[in-house]
C-alpha cells in the first residue's frame, strides 16, 4: 500500500497550514477560556446521572471499540458500582 502512494502531493505541508487557516480562522471570534464552576458540587456527576447515561446510551448488544473492557460490560456491573464510577469522574475532571 505505501509502495503504491505518490511521493509528491502538489502542496506542502505549510502551504496547506496556510489554505485551512485562510479558510476556517476568524480573528472575531474570541479564544475559549477555561473557568471553573462556581458551584463544584452542583457540578459533580451523580450515582443516578451515571446510571441514566448508561442506560440511554450504552445498548448492551453493541460494542463501542477495541478497550479492554467495552463500555457496554459497564451496564452489567452491580449498581453498587456506581458511586465509585461517579466518584472517578468527579475526581478526574473537577478536583
């Protein structure tokens, strides 16, 4: 396959830089900033809402890729479970 692939594009790799910043930056639009809720435990993920999500969104005859444990097993683990998987989130994306 990369035997057959042409050596030469037409276009350098700074020339294209160059085409899609022309094509999708605005300098009008103002740069996102980060900034922390001002209430963090309004803003914690709770055992309930992590029940919901994998109920809604995880179907349990689907797989979602290639982890070690797909995210679909997860809908099969005992709801005792999901204090510990509320408690991660929070842990590793607000504290």
């Amino acid at each position: 396959m990369l035997r057959t692939a042409k050596p030469n594009t037409g276009i350098t790799a700074q020339e294209f830089a160059k085409f899609n910043e022309d094509l999708y930056y605005d300098t009008a639009i103002p740069t996102d900033k980060f900034k922390l809720p001002e209430n963090l435990e309004a803003a914690k993920v709770t055992p309930e809402e992590v029940q919901t999500i994998l109920e809604q969104h995880y179907p349990a005859n689907k797989s979602t890729g290639l982890s070690k444990m797909p995210t679909q097993c997860i809908k099969w683990l005992s709801k005792q479970v999901l204090p510990t998987i509320a408690e991660f989130l929070n842990k590793s994306a607000i504290e």
